[in-house]
C-alpha cells in the first residue's frame, strides 16, 4: 500500500523522520523554501514540497489555511493513501504525541496506518465534544455564523440532496477537527471536488475586505465543519470511517482555551487569536 501523509508546515520546525510522512510548505508563493535539513529530516537533501507547483492554489493560504496542501494532493499526488496533518497536529496511537527525548514516539507509523486502512476508508480526528455547544452556537458564538449560513446555501444550490447531512451536523454537539484526515485517494479526490466547489460558493459571496488575518482564515475554518458533513454522507453510503488521536506537539494552554470558550458561549466576546 503506498501511502502519503503529508505534513502542513509554514516555517521551519522540528518534524518526525518517517518514511511515509512528507512535509509540505504551506503559503509558499513568494517564500524561500524550507530544507529538510532544517526540519531535522537524516537522508533527504535540498527543499521540501511547496504548495505553489503543479496546479495549485498557493495564495490563498492566508484564507483557505492548510487547505492549500489538500488542493495541492487532490491536483498533483498519486497514492493508494493520503492525509493530512500540521506541524502542530499528528495522528498517533496514545493521546500525547510523545515524550522531551522521543517527541514523535506516538506518531501514526505506516505499519499502524496500514492497517488502520486495511479495514476503514477514511479515518478523522477522534472528535472535539463541546457539551453546551452546537457546531452552529460554537462557530457563532466565536468567529461569525453567517459564514454557515452562507455555506449552507451554497450547498443548496450546488448540492441539495446534502443538506439533510449538513443540518444534522449543525445540530451535533461535537465534530472532527483540524482538517485531518487519512482516505483512500478515490474518496480523497471526491472529497476535494464537493469541498472545493463549495468554497468557491462561500469566495463569491463573502467579503473579506477589512478583515484581520485571523478573521480571514474563514474559509479553513468552515471547511472543518464542512469535512463532518462529508463524512456523515459517506457513512450513509456505507463506507466505514475510523477515529484517531490528534496529539499536539506543542504545549496547549488548555485553561485559557477553555476560558475563551465560556467568554464566547456567556458574553459574546469573539475569538480574536489561536491558544
């Protein structure tokens, strides 16, 4: 099985040498490139993949975020399996990541990957549950629901017969984050075409004239909520989906994350930077 998990990374950062994980720089255009040398990478010499070759859409990183590492495999990749996760965010078989000697020790290896599609045709972050939140409430609540409301009729127009799924999503409590995942190339690209058709819906009708950087981010963020809608259609179809832990490979500060959550949720007060 030839696999391919490819790695978002914007700056130099120490990154895990495995073999079937390769490391892709996000927001390239116009950047010098990241080595693996830098990366801390044994073995491979000279620049690592840029999101700016082949066909892509490198500059729209500081809207689309690391979905411009999902349009660069969708174009340009060939593999029997790809992914996706951050120099933040891996996939791995514990809940920490690793340990200060071994920081990647946890990290999903081929042989775990393997196997985990040798059953399943997709596999997704195990999922962020929010108790008093919707995903709608959440995303009102801390960025700006009409990005939603928006995407939603969007889908109307070019995907109907999904908006039983994408509703149900709303209403749900919890979600699959981070736009990771692990699929099958085949389900991959089909992926990749629904969600990339809808954005451009969302690009023609949203302004983002005079947004902050982190506001403008939008369309990665929508797309989060947009991958639970996707696979709980594929689920109907009866492909099997499998969760997995995201582990961090920073420290999190999880009481100021927390203490944002309940400022949103009780007194209206936006997200206005990453924890």
């Amino acid at each position: 099985m030839n696999i391919k998990i490819f790695v978002a990374a914007h700056k130099p950062c120490q990154l895990p040498d495995v073999s079937c994980y390769e490391p892709i720089q996000v927001g390239a255009k116009g950047k010098d490139s990241i080595t693996y040398e830098q990366l801390g990478i044994k073995g491979r010499e000279g620049a690592i993949i840029r999101d700016d070759a082949g066909e892509n859409i490198s500059e729209k990183n500081p809207f689309y975020c690391e979905l411009t590492a999902t349009y660069y495999i969708w174009k340009n990749v060939s593999a029997d399996v790809v992914g996706l996760c951050h120099y933040r965010r891996f996939f791995a078989n514990k809940k920490s990541l690793g340990t200060e000697e071994e920081p990647f020790k946890n990290v999903l290896s081929e042989e775990e990957i393997t196997k985990l599609m040798t059953d399943a045709d997709v596999v997704v972050p195990k999922r962020n549950k929010y108790f008093i939140e919707t995903l709608y409430s959440h995303y009102a609540h801390t960025l700006d629901g009409m990005h939603l409301d928006v995407a939603r009729e969007v889908m109307a127009q070019v995907y109907p017969e999904d908006l039983k799924y994408m509703d149900a999503i709303l209403s749900r409590t919890n979600g699959s984050m981070y736009n990771m995942c692990i699929m099958k190339k085949d389900i991959f690209d089909a992926y990749s075409q629904w969600l990339f058709d809808l954005l451009a819906g969302v690009e023609e009708r949203v302004d983002v004239t005079g947004l902050t950087a982190f506001q403008a981010r939008l369309f990665g963020r929508v797309s989060e909520i947009l991958m639970n809608v996707w696979i709980l259609k594929i689920q109907s179809e009866g492909k099997v989906v499998a969760e997995a832990n995201a582990a961090y490979s920073e420290k999190i500060n999880w009481f100021k994350k927390g203490w944002w959550f309940l400022e949103a949720k009780f007194f209206g007060k936006k997200y206005t930077k990453s924890a």
